[in-house]
C-alpha cells in the first residue's frame, strides 16, 4: 500500500512540475529540457538506463 501511495506522490509531483513549466516557462525548465541537460554524456545515460532498470525490476515486476 506505501508503495503505491509513494508511486502517486511521484506522480503529483511530476505533473505538478510539468504543469508548471507550461504555464510559467521562466520559471522552470521545461521537463524534456532537463532531462536532455542531465543525461547529456554517454556515461549519465548508462546509468539512467541502469537506474530504470533497478527500479523496475524492484518495483514494477511484481
């Protein structure tokens, strides 16, 4: 049950800060903008590939 709880917070948050972006885009930026930003080298890319894949391997394959 927690973990479905926490799985909705994320959730929220998520398009929370998505909702914002669109409406003030000075604010923040943009989700995608920040992703790419983040995962710009091939070594941040590997291990947000290996960091989906823990999570969904420990969270998501039940």
């Amino acid at each position: 049950m927690i973990v479905i709880i926490g799985f909705v917070l994320v959730l929220m948050v998520t398009l929370g800060v998505v909702v914002v972006t669109h409406v003030r885009r000075d604010l923040i930026a943009p989700v995608g903008e920040t992703i790419a930003y983040l995962t710009r080298t091939r070594v941040a890319r590997i291990a947000a590939v290996l960091i989906w894949a823990w999570v969904g391997w420990h969270f998501l394959a039940r």
